[in-house]
C-alpha cells in the first residue's frame, strides 16, 4: 500500500521546479549574451579569457553570497564553472 502525497512535501518540491526552471531560463540568457561577447571578441582579436575581470566577478559574487547566507565557496565554484564553459564557448568562436 503506497502512502498517500504529502502535501507539505509537493509545495516544496514545486517550489524547487519552479526555481530550477528559472535557474535554467536566466542561465540561457546568460549565455546567449555571453556568445555574443565571444563573436565580438573573436571579431576585435581580443582574448577570449579576461582573468582580472574573472577575479573581480568571483570576488563581487563571494561577497554577494554571503550577504545572502550562502556559501562563498559553493558560489565561486558555480561561477568558476560557468566562467569556464564560456571561455571554452569563447574560444571555438574564434576557430569558427
């Protein structure tokens, strides 16, 4: 015999689609504007990685984390992964 739903459970779990579903969506537009930054890098033969503007971004993003109470090492490691995709993106613009 199955129990049945627990309904404090299924607004949770809604509530957590509903953030993932989002968190998918700002991630799309993110890299859509971020491979427009890659053509035009491509285009003006400028480096595809910018690692002070990187340190900046991890820096301003460490300490919006923890104004939010959420961990700066876990935030630097989804950036860190997201600034590398995007490099990476980068640079195969320039061997298209």
């Amino acid at each position: 015999m199955t129990a049945p739903p627990d309904p404090v459970l299924a607004s949770y779990r809604k509530s957590i689609d509903n953030f993932d579903a989002a968190l998918i969506h700002i991630l799309a537009e993110r890299f859509r504007i971020t491979q427009a930054v890659g053509e035009y890098k491509a285009k003006a033969a400028l480096p595809p990685a910018d690692p002070s503007r990187e340190a900046e971004q991890i820096a301003r993003l460490r300490a919006l984390a923890e104004e939010a109470n959420l961990d700066p090492e876990f935030s630097e490691k989804f950036i860190r992964f997201v600034i590398d995709e995007v490099i990476r993106h980068h640079e195969s613009a320039r061997s298209t």
